[in-house]
C-alpha cells in the first residue's frame, strides 16, 4: 500500500516555481458560510452580482458574467460568435487543453499556431500564416501573467474581419498598453 503525504502551503520553493498558490484566508471561509447559509450557492444571488460588478470595474469593462468555470466561458464566447461546424479557429500550441477543447464543443476545428519565444504567447505572424476563409476567430491566450501582443492580434482579426476572443484565466489584473488584457 502507497500512503501519499499530504503537503501543505507554502511548498518550499526552492526546487521549483508554482504557478500559483491558493490565497485562502478567513474571510473566503466567512463568505462561502455566508452564501451556503443563504442558500443562494448556484447561479444568481448577492456575492455573484457583487463579483461581477467589481470583477467589470477591475477589468475596466461595463459588464461581467461570471461562469462555473474557463472551459465553459470559452466554449460561451464561441457560440456567443455563431461559431461551429466547418469553422477554423486559431489557438496556440502552447497553452491549456480547455483552448482547444472549447473549439471542439462547438463542432469547430482547431488550428494549431506557433508561440513566440519571448512571451511563450501566440505568435501573430504565425497565425496570420495560418488565416483562411474558414477562420472565424483567434483565441489569443495571455499565459502565466505575461500578456500576449494585443495590438498585433487586434491588427490582425481586423484585417480578416473576424473576431478576437482573449482568455487572460491565468493573468487577470494584466495590462497591455495600460489597458487591462481581456
Ligand atoms: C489559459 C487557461 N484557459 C482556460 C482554462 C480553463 O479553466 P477551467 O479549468 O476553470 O475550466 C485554464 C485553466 O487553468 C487556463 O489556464
């Protein structure tokens, strides 16, 4: 029989770099009490209307919807832009399953770009290399914090006139030419 020892935060960082540690502290337990208390743990009630306000100032946008999850608010974006079977979408080769995986839930096909060096972010003359008249959007994904060239991938889809999907899951609070990525 194998026991596996349960760590506990702060792993020492000497031997490797997290990609990120859970920040929980007591008033996240105060507030998860609070709204299974409440009984309003699903879809809607305050804490959600609260998150999505603050989440909208914080992102500098007018609106927020919050979703159970990344996956879910990708595979959204997609079937908000009508996207489907027949359609290509360009993703980069370098990032998490849930950028292809949403492509693929809407029937779509995943075109596979190459990341540049420096931000380990999408590469926009590798995806404009890529571009048909079949490509609906690219997904530009801003990776560990660092932001993907926004201007270039902007440049981009506009020159094809399709859409730009940004998934900043993991660099919320980034910017890009000072403006808040996403
Ligand atoms: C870049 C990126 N996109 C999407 C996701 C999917 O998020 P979730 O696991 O919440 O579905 C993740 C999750 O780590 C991610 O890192």
């Amino acid at each position: 029989m194998f026991v596996i020892e349960r760590k506990v935060w702060p792993l020492a960082v000497d031997s490797y770099i997290p990609v990120s540690q859970p920040d929980l502290s007591a008033l996240e337990r105060r507030y998860l009490l609070d709204a299974f208390d409440s009984t309003w743990i699903s879809g809607a009630g305050d804490y959600v209307d609260r998150f999505e306000h603050q989440f909208a100032q914080f992102a500098g946008v007018s609106h927020a919807v919050s979703c159970v999850n990344g996956t879910a608010a990708l595979h959204l974006a997609l079937l908000a832009l009508d996207i489907g079977t027949g359609d290509e979408v360009i993703v980069p080769d370098l990032t998490y399953v849930a950028t292809a995986n949403a492509v693929r839930y809407v029937g779509a096909t995943p075109i596979f770009a190459d990341c540049d060096s420096h931000t380990w972010n999408i590469d926009a003359a590798s995806a404009a290399s890529m571009m048909t008249d079949k490509t609906r959007a690219i997904i530009g994904v801003h990776l560990l914090g660092v932001p993907a060239d926004v201007t270039a991938l902007r440049d981009l889809v506009d020159a094809h006139h399709c859409a730009f999907i940004e998934d900043a899951s993991e660099a919320h609070g980034a910017k890009w030419c000072d403006k808040p990525i996403g």
